[in-house]
C-alpha cells in the first residue's frame, strides 16, 4: 500500500513495536519517515522480550495495566492476531508466602466469569496456593519484523538520530514521534533504565505447562522464546544493571551467569524438576525504560516539547493508547 502524499509530515524515530504500528496506522493519511539506527525493525526490546499477549493476569496490583491489558487484547487479535500463537497449558501461579497478594485477593481481582480462566491442581509446584490456565497467546517477533519490513520499507530510513538532530527534525517535519524507549529526552525524576537479562534454555524433556508465571511481587516466569527454546525472566535477578541515564554497556558475562544461579535457585524452590527438563542455552539482554511505581503501572507514558512527542510503554498493547494520543495532537496541529 502506497504511502500518503498528502497530510502532515511525521518523523517516527524508532522501528520497535511503538514506532512500527505507528508509521503503519498513519501512512495512509500522512506523510511518514520512520529512522532506525538499524537497516530493519525489530533489533532492540521489541526483538527480545517476553513477547507476551496480555489479559492482564501479571498486573493484579494495578488496575491501569489491567484494564489496558484486557480491553486492547481483542483488538490486537483482530489487527496482529497472524503474528500470535496459542500457548498450550498457560498457566499463573501464587506462591504461599512470597506474593504481595494472597489466593483470595487475586480471586477477587479477577473474577473467573468475567477473566474466563481455569483455576487447577498441578502437582508437580511445592509451596503453591494457586495455579490457573490462561488464554493468553506469545506474539512472535520473527513475524512481525517481517510483517514490518515488508510493509514499511519504502517509509524506512536508516540514521541514527541523537538528540543534537531534534531541533533540526523539528523545523523539517510538523510532528516528530520519539519512540526510542525514552531515550532521547532528559528523563522525569521517577524514571530509569533497566538493562534485562532473559536466561534462555533447550528443552530436554516435555514440560508440564508451555509457561509458568508466579505472581504478585519479586518472582519469576519461564516463557516461550523463539527457536524453540523458553527464558526464564526474574523481577530481581534478571535486572543486570539500572541507572537513570540510558545504558550503553552490556554487563559482563560473569556477572549475568551470578544472576542467571541465584534465579535458577529461586525457580527451584517452586518447581524442583525445573532442571531435569531444561539445559542451558544463552542469555540475551534488552535495554528497557522504566517508570518508578510499586503497583508496577506499565501503561504509556508522554512527553511533550513542542511538536516533539517522546512516548513509551511497559506493554507491548500500549501501542493502542499512543496511537489515540498521537491522533488528538495531529487534530490539533
């Protein structure tokens, strides 16, 4: 589908999730440049990530995330929903002791009539309160970085855009779309930057889930990964590095393997056999941008200088709240 040759002139800086499903929506009715430091999408947190379709179900401390989470889900199925797969035997799980939320509470929060899960024995977790199998589905970033590639190429760019280019990309186009996780802009006084470790494992023996995630505070998950492998994901051990400047340094190999035992040990605890199954594979790292908030809100965040947007999100469904932003400033220009 050819690009607009009318409408407003509109810099979108970053081929991630954000920056892609923008230049997408808004190409048949303007003008659209997307830059990439890279000659293809899909290269930074987009790419490596837990990739997850949300209902909601990991943010039972926040109704934000969790609203967005449900009520964008149909909507990217109805949109993206090639790019998802079914994840058989999805299941959450409450520790006894170490969530931040009892059984009941996260019974409360979400209604089985109304969240449509099924609450089950699985005798294979110690320590365990609640187990229940889920609807949610994995996205495949192979997939949508050919989905994007193919679709957007002609509004493709490759330039790296610092922030001395701003002022000059301001003057040139009616609106610039900062979707480089933050990174362009000075950062608020309660954000950060999070370099994240996934440990990723071969699959030796058939698992008893095809994901497991325990929730309500300092926990972990196992989660499909490309390539037939699945991460391990830890709140607190997969976090290599946090400063409140974006992180340019990967962290060293010696100390993601210290990280990579202390989360193995912690899965153990919950899942005894969990290494009889899996076998080491790698560890891949994505740079991610954070708001500080206990309740672990991960809906959009904006900025606005001008006719300069700087936007991200901690979920993948956010993309549907920027788009709704994005549009109100283009009524307004």
């Amino acid at each position: 589908m050819a690009e607009a040759d009318s409408g407003m002139r509109i810099a979108i800086i970053g081929a991630g999730w954000v920056g892609c499903h923008l230049a997408y929506r808004l190409r048949d009715e303007h003008r659209i440049t997307l830059f990439d430091r890279e000659p293809e999408p899909f290269h930074g947190a987009s790419l490596i990530n837990q990739n997850r379709l949300h209902l909601g179900y990991h943010y039972a401390r926040n109704a934000a995330t969790r609203s967005l989470c449900r009520f964008t889900f149909d909507r990217f199925m109805h949109e993206y929903g090639s790019l998802t797969y079914a994840v058989e035997d999805n299941l959450y799980a409450v520790p006894d002791d170490e969530s931040l939320l009892d059984a009941g509470t996260v019974r409360s929060i979400f209604p089985p009539l109304i969240f449509q899960y099924e609450e089950i024995e699985a005798n294979f977790l110690r320590d365990t309160s609640m187990v229940w199998r889920t609807q949610e589905r994995y996205i495949s970033p192979i997939e949508a970085k050919q989905f994007f590639s193919e679709q957007l190429s002609p509004l493709l760019r490759q330039e790296q855009i610092s922030r001395a280019n701003i002022k000059q990309l301001k003057q040139d186009f009616h609106l610039v779309i900062d979707c480089t996780n933050n990174s362009l802009l000075k950062p608020s006084s309660n954000e950060y930057f999070e370099a994240v470790a996934m440990f990723l494992y071969d699959i030796q023996k058939p698992l008893p889930f095809g994901a497991l995630t325990y929730i309500d505070g300092p926990l972990f998950s196992f989660y499909p990964f490309h390539d037939g492998a699945i991460s391990l994901s830890h709140v607190v051990h997969s976090v290599a590095a946090d400063a409140v400047l974006p992180i340019e340094e990967e962290p060293s190999m010696e100390k993601l393997e210290q990280l990579r035992e202390k989360a193995e040990l912690h899965a153990r605890c919950y899942w005894p056999e969990f290494l009889n199954h899996l076998s080491r594979k790698g560890i891949v790292i994505s740079m991610k941008s954070k708001r500080s908030n206990a309740s672990a809100y991960r809906a959009p965040l904006f900025k606005q200088q001008d006719n300069l947007l700087s936007c991200y999100t901690g979920k993948i469904q956010g993309i549907y709240l920027i788009e709704e932003k994005v549009r109100e400033i283009l009524e307004g220009l």
